[in-house]
C-alpha cells in the first residue's frame, strides 16, 4: 500500500487515516481499540461537539501566548503526552521517539509503567529541563510500587499519577480478537503468569491491585514528595475526596474509553466538577486535568474555559509516531499549536489566563 507523505497531514485525525493502513493489525487493535461496543471512545470525542464558543471581539490578539504551568512547572502548551503503555508495537524506538518531539515542543510527557522501553530508557532520553511525569500502575507488592516510585523521584520525574480506573483491565475485544503475541515488550512490574491469548492490555495487566483504596494515599504521600495525581476520577464526589485526602491532582478520564463502557467523557465530568469546586473556593486547592478524545485545539480550548489547567493527549500521537516516527509527532505536536494559536485568535483571547466559562456556551453538554 502506499503511504501518503507527511505534508499531507493537515490535522490529528489525518494521521490516525494513515497509522490504520500501515500499522501492524496487532498493533492497530492494541492501540484503537475501547471497552465492549466502543460507546465511550466515541463519545469521548463527540462530547466536544456538544459544546460552542462565544468568542469576543475586538480584542487585542496580535501576540498570543500559549505557555502555561502544570503541576508547578513551565510548558510551552498546556497539553501533554498521557501515559500510553506499549510503545513499541507502533515503532522500533518506542516511548524515546515522543521524549524527544516533547523535548523540541516544550510538552510535558507522561511515562507509562507499562512502556516497551524501560524508564530508565526514557529519562535518559530527556534532554535539558524537560519535564517527565511517571504513570503509576500499582502493583499487588508495594515494595515494588515503592521502588518504581522513589526511582521515579531520584531520576527527577515531577509528578505521580496513579491510575485509579483500571483495579481490571476492560474487555477490548478487538484486541482480545487479534491474539497477542508480540514479545517486543518489557514489563518491569512482575506479572508472571501472562496470559498472552486474551490479548495485549490483559496479558501485561495481571499485577495491578484491585484492593487499591483511599486508604492507601497517605501511604503514597509518605513515600515521596512527587505532586500525586489521580488518574481516571469520573465524578464529583472524588474529586472532593481527592481535595480532602490531600492529592494534588486529579485527571477526570475514563481511560480513552478503554476500561468502564458507558462511562461518561472526561469534559463532561469537568463540566460538573468546576462548579462545585468554585462553590467551595477550592479551585485553587487541586488541578484538574483531563483526557479523552482530544483531536483539536478547539476541543483543548474548551477544556480550558470550563477550567482545566492542563489536557492529555494519547492515540493521535501513537498514530504520528507509527506511521511518521519522530517527525510525525513533530508535526501532529507543530499542527496543534498553529490551531491553538489561531482559535485563540479567533475566540479573542491571548493568553490561557484569559479563558473562562463565559467563552462557551455548554447548554448542549449539559442539557441532553
Ligand atoms: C492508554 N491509557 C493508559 N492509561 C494508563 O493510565 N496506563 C496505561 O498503561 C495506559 N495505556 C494506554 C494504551 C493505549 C494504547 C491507549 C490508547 C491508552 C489511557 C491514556 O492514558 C489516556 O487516558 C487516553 O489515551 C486518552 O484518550 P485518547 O487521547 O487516546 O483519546
């Protein structure tokens, strides 16, 4: 088959065009694949659709200013690369190819503990300042938690994200379908009796902890300084929670649409818990972050004006990277600013602090 070049992409969901003819079917299943009939992963992306802009005019935008702090740290953009695990299947380099697009864009990335290369693999790959997170499967050992984490801390990662979302990996049938059977990947977390015919997300996933609770986070506080952030809370309630158990963060996610189906889209979770934060003056108490479905600057920008402080990107850069390797998610990252900077433009504001709720009218999110 032939591949379309790289000019050729204008925008994330190009790239997502071309990864689905030149990808291996494993790997495709792997990577595109959500929970039973897929409903969520849809509506991850469509929930965006629901809500418009009610942009400003007559404001002064000439120059527009995109950077942003996230979890105390300066980044060029406030979107980041979330944790994906197995990066090789989609590129000989795996995770190393986006540390180094993060490093020439400024983005933050976040590591998996599920990467095909190992961490040490992908710190090493840092360059200068840049900031790397750590992705937190937590293992039914703690001694190996606690090992993966003050690893993490000692290499300079900047922030713990515990995947809360996956106490059992959901059933991705078309990746159960496709057999895994790709030992391109290293997992460092210990499962040892992996059952590879039900697929890649079941075969590396038998070490997680489903007894996980709130009991636990003070542990996690005791044994690292690391910002924590919890990463898959999908209502209200946990993220009050959060704020009372002291996390530093939240991600409202529902994992792309991999773990609970039906489970609500990460923006309309946003939409209900920006509220209710303002309402008790704790907005500035917690970040919320969010992911899912993003394609567009227009669908970060939205995020943005409900008040999340950063937004996490995943399958389109996999794609970039499987079809393109490096340059590709150079481009998918270059592509996403010119569309921020431009809908900034358009929507009349210049810089981040500058979006807020009255920039979108959000009746159609919430209102059916
Ligand atoms: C993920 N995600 C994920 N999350 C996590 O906490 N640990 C992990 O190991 C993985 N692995 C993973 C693999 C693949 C192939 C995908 C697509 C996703 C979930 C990920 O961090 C994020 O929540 C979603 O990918 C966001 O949705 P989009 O941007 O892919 O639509």
């Amino acid at each position: 088959s032939r591949m379309p070049s790289l000019a050729a992409c204008y925008n994330l969901l190009d790239f997502e065009a071309v990864a689905r003819q030149v990808m291996k079917k494993t790997a495709w299943a792997y990577y595109s694949s959500g929970a039973d009939d897929e409903i969520t992963l849809r509506e991850n992306h469509a929930a965006f659709h629901k809500i418009w802009f009610r942009p400003r005019i007559l404001v002064d935008v000439e120059n527009i200013d995109m950077s942003t702090k996230m979890l105390g740290t300066k980044c060029s953009i406030p979107f980041y690369v979330t944790a994906t695990a197995l990066g090789k299947l989609g590129h000989p380099e795996g995770e190393v190819v986006l540390t180094k697009a993060a490093h020439q864009h400024d983005v933050v990335q976040m590591i998996p503990t599920l990467a095909s290369c190992s961490f040490d693999e992908i710190v090493d790959a840092k360059q200068g300042d840049q900031v790397q997170w750590l992705q937190l499967y937590v293992n039914k050992d703690r001694d190996i938690t606690r090992k993966i984490v003050e690893h993490a801390e000692k290499r300079g990662c900047k922030g713990l994200f515990i995947t809360v979302d996956a106490p059992q990996l959901g059933r991705r049938e078309k990746d159960m379908r496709s057999k895994f059977s790709d030992p391109g990947s290293n997992v460092q977390s210990g499962g040892s009796d992996i059952d590879r015919s039900q697929g890649a997300a079941r075969a590396i996933s038998s070490f997680i902890d489903p007894a996980l609770s709130w009991k636990d986070i003070p542990w996690f506080k005791s044994i690292t300084k690391m910002p924590i952030v919890l990463k898959g809370v999908q209502c209200v309630e946990d993220v009050l929670r959060a704020v009372e158990a002291g996390c530093d963060g939240v991600v409202l996610s529902n994992h792309g649409g991999r773990q609970l189906e039906t489970a609500r889209s990460g923006i309309e979770v946003l939409a209900e818990v920006m509220p209710a934060l303002r309402e008790r003056g704790w907005e500035k108490r917690i970040e919320v972050f969010v992911d899912g479905g993003v394609r567009r600057a227009t669908d970060i920008i939205k995020a943005l004006c409900l008040g999340a402080t950063g937004i996490g990107i995943g399958r389109p850069f996999l794609y970039a990277m499987s079809a393109y390797g490096l340059d590709g998610v150079d481009r998918a990252m270059q592509l996403l600013k010119d569309e921020m900077e431009m809908n900034m433009r358009l929507i009349g504001a210049a810089r981040i602090e500058d979006l807020n709720p009255s920039l979108i009218d959000t009746r159609g999110l919430l209102g059916g």
